[in-house]
C-alpha cells in the first residue's frame, strides 16, 4: 500500500476535480509513491494531531481541512501552519486535504449531516455547474458498438440511475490522407467514402482523460475525429449542501433542542422563531451563509450551517429558521464518514480515527 493508493480510493468518494476553485486539496506533503504504515483521519491536522500519528505508527494523514491553505513563503515554525509542515516533513509523515471535494460529493459532509438528522429524500442544495461533458466522435459502423461498450466502461454515458447512455446517427464519411498519412482504412491520397456512425455520450468531467484515452486506444483511424464540450446542465449528484425531509414534522423548539444533541453541539444560535412546523431543512457544513438564499428558494423551513454573521441573521426576513451550530460541530462527523469508507475499501489495514478534538471555540 502506497500513498497513491489511498488516494485513488479518496478520490474514487469524492474526485478533486469538484473542490472549490480557491480550495487547497490534495497531497500537501510527502511522496505520493512512499509506502504507508498506517493512516489516521482528523478533521484537521495540528502538532498535537501528528504526535497521535507518530505514537499511532501512522506516516499519512488524511484531513478534512488543508493544513497549508495560502502560498507559504519560509518555514521558520513561526506560526502553527509552519511547524505542522516542517514536523511532517521532519517525520515523513504525508498529508492529504480533501475539504471542498468532499463538501461537494453526493455522500459527503452534508449527507452525513442529513444521515444525523433522520432526514429522507435528499437531494443536493446547489447543484455544480460545468461539470458534465459531452464527446462527439465518428466511428466506422461496423467498429461502432466497440467503441461504445469501451468508452460505457470507461465511465460515459452515465445519466443519474441510469447507464450505457448514448446517441447514435448514422450517415456517410469523407476523408483523404496526404503523403505522410497511413489511413488504416483507404489509400494515401485517394478521397474514400466511409459508412460511418456518429456517437454521442456526456461523462463527469474529472473522467476526461480516462475518456479520451481509451477513445484513441480503441478507435481504429489513424487521426481520431471528436470533439468535447462542456454542457450547461447541471449535475444533481455534485455540489453544496443538501436538502431533506423528516419523516414527522416537528415544532421549532423540539427541533432545535434534537438538533443539538443529534450533532453534539453547546450552543446553536438561531433567527426569529417562525411558530410553525419544521418539515424541510437544508443543511450546509463549514460556512455556509451564501447558501440561505437557496435553502429560501427550495422551501426550506430550516437551514443549518456555521459562522453566520449578524446581519446574516436578518436575511432571514420571517420566511426560514436560520440555525448556526459552529463550524467544529457542523463538520465533526466527516472524520467517522472517512474512517468507515477507507476501512470497508482496504479492509485489514490500520485506518485510525483521531482521538484530538481540533475545536479551537470555547463556550463558557
């Protein structure tokens, strides 16, 4: 088991390719071919969390937040973020930061929130945009269905519940290779005429190189006609916060004392109580207030998310129940959703919860 490894499988739950684009995910130290002795999961990696990590026997951390989030300029361990590099590096102990990637992945942080709450019929919040492809390419007729069942294998034509995707149009191809050609299909210089297949499939954008190079690999013309665009659809499985329903409405107080204890929290700050039945709830971890529009726009009775400001609190305007319950509290849980889904995909290796509580808010 090499680094790599543990990546592949981390990126497999929630491929980096959907971060945020002022997000810092990714290895942020080590060598991503070193071999790994053990890997242990915090929500973020501090010196207390690396000294777990050295008397855990574990050279890899895989942290929810990026311990190195703006350009380092020296490394003098002057401030936190530079000592926790410098110890790292010191120890060859590797960091891996997931953060925004795994905000925006269907089985996420805001899943697990959702999984906390009983919530049922969740759906994503702020779906992505620009993350669907389309490929157009041209293919022999006779070769037409190979190319297809490699490029479905390769991940094209998935569409929500459903794959194997695609459309298909028949028509005529023409072509004429120069003197330095080697048609595989006609004569150098001679204009051939070709029964040809026009196919057409979408794939998740992070799927592009995979795509196309099993495009080339399989496509029997010398010089491979396609083209990839990106589509404007917007993609229901990637993007920020969650939507959901309780099975049983409930009253605004009973909802936010259960809210409490479902995520563990000692404080929840809240805007004006609505005196109305709480059904469905939005939900956000991290900082979420730029999503209170949205949660107004899906219906939400409730949105609960962190680090509210206080005229955040206004935009309320009597129509939701804002509900703030820390940033620690919000996204506490992701660091179990991790440990459980590497420990079913590398079973009998030693994938270790952090026991640090990273929280740097006190309440009195």
């Amino acid at each position: 088991m090499i680094v790599q490894d543990v990546i592949n499988h981390l990126e497999a739950l929630s491929p980096l390719a959907y971060a945020e684009g002022f997000d810092n995910v990714g290895l942020l130290v080590g060598n991503k071919k070193a071999n790994v002795t053990g890997v242990l999961v915090t929500l973020d990696t501090l010196e207390t969390v690396l000294d777990e990590a050295i008397e855990e026997n574990c050279n890899m951390i895989v942290s929810f937040h990026p311990i190195v989030f703006k350009g380092l300029k020296k490394l003098t361990g002057k401030t936190y973020v530079e000592r926790v590099v410098m110890k790292a590096i010191k120890h060859d102990i590797a960091i891996f930061a997931i953060h925004t990637a795994l905000d925006n992945s269907l089985h996420g942080v805001n899943d697990m929130i959702c999984e906390k709450l009983n919530l049922v019929n969740r759906k994503i919040l702020i779906p992505q945009a620009e993350t669907i492809k389309k490929l157009t390419t041209y293919a022999p007729k006779n070769e037409a269905q190979e190319l297809r069942d490699v490029l479905f294998s390769a991940g094209a034509g998935n569409i929500g519940n459903y794959d194997n995707c695609s459309f298909n149009t028949e028509g005529i191809g023409t072509y004429k290779g120069n003197e330095n050609s080697n048609p595989t299909i006609g004569e150098r210089g001679v204009t051939h005429t070709e029964e040809e297949t026009k196919i057409t499939v979408t794939f998740a954008k992070h799927l592009e190189s995979k795509i196309l190079k099993t495009l080339f690999e399989t496509h029997s013309y010398e010089e491979v006609a396609y083209e990839v665009i990106t589509i404007e659809n917007k993609n229901q499985h990637i993007g920020m916060g969650m939507i959901g329903k309780l099975e049983t409405p409930m009253d605004e107080i009973d909802f936010l004392k259960q809210l409490k204890i479902n995520m563990n929290t000692e404080c929840i700050r809240h805007s004006q109580l609505l005196n109305k039945k709480v059904k469905k709830v939005a939900v956000l971890g991290g900082s979420g207030s730029f999503a209170i529009g949205a949660a107004k726009a899906a219906g939400a009775d409730v949105f609960i998310t962190a680090d509210m400001k206080y005229h955040d609190f206004f935009t309320a305007e009597n129509s939701i129940l804002l509900a703030d319950i820390g940033h620690y509290e919000s996204e506490q849980y992701t660091k179990n959703l991790l440990v459980a889904y590497l420990t079913k995909k590398i079973p009998n290796f030693a994938i270790i919860l952090s026991k640090t509580n990273t929280n740097p808010v006190k309440y009195l």
